[in-house]
C-alpha cells in the first residue's frame, strides 16, 4: 500500500473544496461517525439500525459533505 503525507496530498485538494489544514472539518466528521457507529451498532437504536447502507448514506452524506468542504 503506498503511504502519503498530508503535505503531498494537499496540492491535489487545492481548488477541490476540500478546507485547508488547521479549520475544522476532519475532527467533525470523524466525531459524527463514531456518533453513527456507536447508535448503530453498540447501541443498536431501533431507527439508526434499521437504516439499510443506502439509506445511512443519503442520510449521512450531505453532513459530511458540509463539515468537509464547507458546502451548504
């Protein structure tokens, strides 16, 4: 598997929407799939594990989307 750095990375999100290192994005997302993970599966709560995979990503997508890129 080939291993790259942020720094590497960071010229190809230029431009892609992607946010720049440092503003909040990454840590909210990650915090919002632990969320889904621990209601979903340790949790097992009726709605959010009834959910099919298509369903949690309609569902998820546009959060993630929002906290990444910062898109409304």
């Amino acid at each position: 598997m080939t291993q790259h750095s942020p720094a590497s990375l960071r010229p190809h999100a230029h431009g892609s929407g992607v946010r720049e290192p440092g503003q909040p994005g990454g840590q909210t997302a990650g915090t919002q799939a632990l969320g889904f993970v621990l209601c979903r599966h340790l949790l097992r709560m009726p709605p959010v594990a009834a959910l099919s995979p298509a369903e949690a990503v309609a569902w998820l997508a546009p959060t993630f989307q929002r906290y990444l890129t910062g898109a409304q």
